[in-house]
C-alpha cells in the first residue's frame, strides 16, 4: 500500500469524522490535529518505554494511529507528504554522505 493510499483512507475516514463533528459541534482545527499527533506519539513513547513487545496489538494500533494523525494533518495543511519525504530523505542521504567522506579524511567532530 502506498502512502497515497494510506492518506485517502484517513481522509475517508475523517470525512466521517467531520460529519459527526458538526452535529455534535466539535470541529478539528490543524491545532487539534497536531495535538492529537502528539499524543499518539506520546502514547506510543509510552509503550516502548513500558517494554511493550514489537509484534504487540498496542503498539501497532498506537503506531497507526500516529500514521493517521499525520496524514490527515498533512492533508488539512495541504502538504504532500510523499513529495516531502523524497526530498528530505534525499537530503538526509548526502548529508551522511558527507559525514562519511569526512570521517574518512579524519575531518569527522562528534
């Protein structure tokens, strides 16, 4: 499955979300959004913490719903995340690239 398709399922699903939202009055800004990211991940930091098992239910349902929490917040604020995460993982390579090539030369500081 591709992050593409992971998004539309969270934007499905947060369709339905802001149906019951507005009959209910409760509406999800991007700062909602970003708040409840950050408990996910919270969340999650508490189980690996805690020792939870890496096949655990728990923890694959918390780490979900980080990816949940972040494609809809990525879709709220229009940012294409598969884009941005080429870019940057684009980025991140030549920058341990360069790290290596100067540590190679003795150049390397920690």
């Amino acid at each position: 499955m591709t992050f593409e398709e992971l998004q539309a399922m969270a934007r499905k699903s947060r369709r339905a979300g802001n149906t019951l939202a507005k009959r209910t009055d409760q509406t999800w800004s991007p700062s909602d959004l970003t708040s409840a990211l950050c408990a996910d991940v919270t969340f999650v930091e508490y189980l690996v913490k805690a020792g939870t098992e890496a096949d655990s239910p728990a923890l694959a349902t918390a780490l979900a719903d980080v990816l949940w929490s972040l494609a809809n917040l990525a879709d709220e604020l229009n940012v294409d995340l598969t884009a941005a995460f080429a870019e940057r993982h684009a980025e991140v390579l030549l920058e341990i690239k360069k790290a290596l090539t100067a540590l190679d030369a003795g150049e390397y500081l920690t």
